[in-house]
C-alpha cells in the first residue's frame, strides 16, 4: 500500500526522478515521458468524469479506465528485472479484453459512420476526444521508450484499444451519435 505523509523529496531538483525499482533516470527519459503522458490521460478522463451526468454506466467504465491507467503507469515506471524484490504491478491481456467487450457493447447503438467526426458535441464527448488524442501520444511515447527498454507488450495493447474506447464512448455520449459533428472536406475554400 502506498503511504505518502510529504509530498516533496528534492530528490527531483537536478532534474532527476526514481523509478519504481529506485533506479535514478533523467526527467526526460522516454520511460518517464510515456508514464508522464497516462497520467495527463488519466487527468483529462477525470474532468470528462464530471461532465458525464446522470450516466453511471459511462462513469463506472471512466472510473476503472483511471485505476487501469494507474496500473499502466506502474507498469512503465518499473523496468523489467531477473529477481525483483517484489512481484512488479503489469497491465495484462483481462483488462485490454474488458475495453473491447465495452467498446462492442457501447457500439451496438451506434450508426457506422460516413464521415470523420470532429470533436466536440456535448461536453463530455469533447474531454473524450482530448483524452483520446492524450492516448495516442502516450502510446507514440511507450512505443518510442520499447526502442530502448522493454516495455510490456500488453500495455501497448492496452493503451492503443483506450483510445478507440474513448472515440466510441464519445460518440455513445453524444446521442449515439446523432450529435455528432461531422467533418466536411473543403467547407472552407
């Protein structure tokens, strides 16, 4: 269990912070930037968490993404190790297969679409959206740090179906998507 009683170490003022194994790493290290980029990911989600109103079922899917999400910034900040002294927190295959159970139920309503969508519609879709744009990067991320460190390939699974998930929630929230607002290509010219 986690017992946090002072929220500041210094130990990060040289532009340095510890992995979850104590290993010293610059700020900017790919692992730190993929587990820095889920939690802006999970932070966004919460502020969608508040404009998905009256919908529990939305909420509750919202709210085991964030845990999910913890779980996956767990998994990149613990690198890999032979005999660790612990048994290491790993996103596994349950909850990437949960997301797609989720997202074929939630698609089951929705009209296939005949045009891409831009964000927006209700409040809630738009956070989604920004989620959903949060997600990819921090995949990028994952995917550019497993060039030079193992990064578990489920999590990589995880966080590619969380974007898709959030896209089809979006639309599930903005009236199965009836108020979606669709692109027009060259509206513009």
């Amino acid at each position: 269990m986690v017992k946090l009683d002072k929220i500041y170490t210094r130990g990060g003022d040289k532009g340095q912070t510890s992995l979850g194994d104590g290993t010293r790493v610059a700020k900017h290290d790919p692992r730190v930037a993929a587990y820095g980029t889920v939690d802006e990911c999970n932070s966004i989600i919460g502020l969608a968490r508040l404009a998905v109103v009256g919908d529990a079922d939305a909420d509750a899917m919202l709210g085991r993404i964030q845990n999910d999400l913890f779980d996956l910034g767990a998994d990149l900040c613990t690198p890999e190790a032979e005999n660790p002294k612990w048994p290491p927190l790993r996103i596994i295959a349950a909850q990437t297969e949960r997301l797609e159970r989720e997202i074929d139920a939630m698609n089951e309503n929705i009209p296939p679409l005949k045009s891409f969508i831009l964000p927006g519609g209700s409040p809630a879709a738009a956070w989604l959206h920004l989620a959903r744009t949060v997600a990819r990067r921090a995949e990028r991320a994952m995917i550019e740090a497993a060039e030079t460190t193992a990064v578990n390939p489920e999590a990589i699974k995880y966080i590619n179906r969380l974007s898709d998930h959030l896209f089809v929630m979006a639309r599930r929230l903005n009236a199965n998507g009836a108020d979606d607002v669709l692109w027009v290509p060259g509206k513009n010219r």
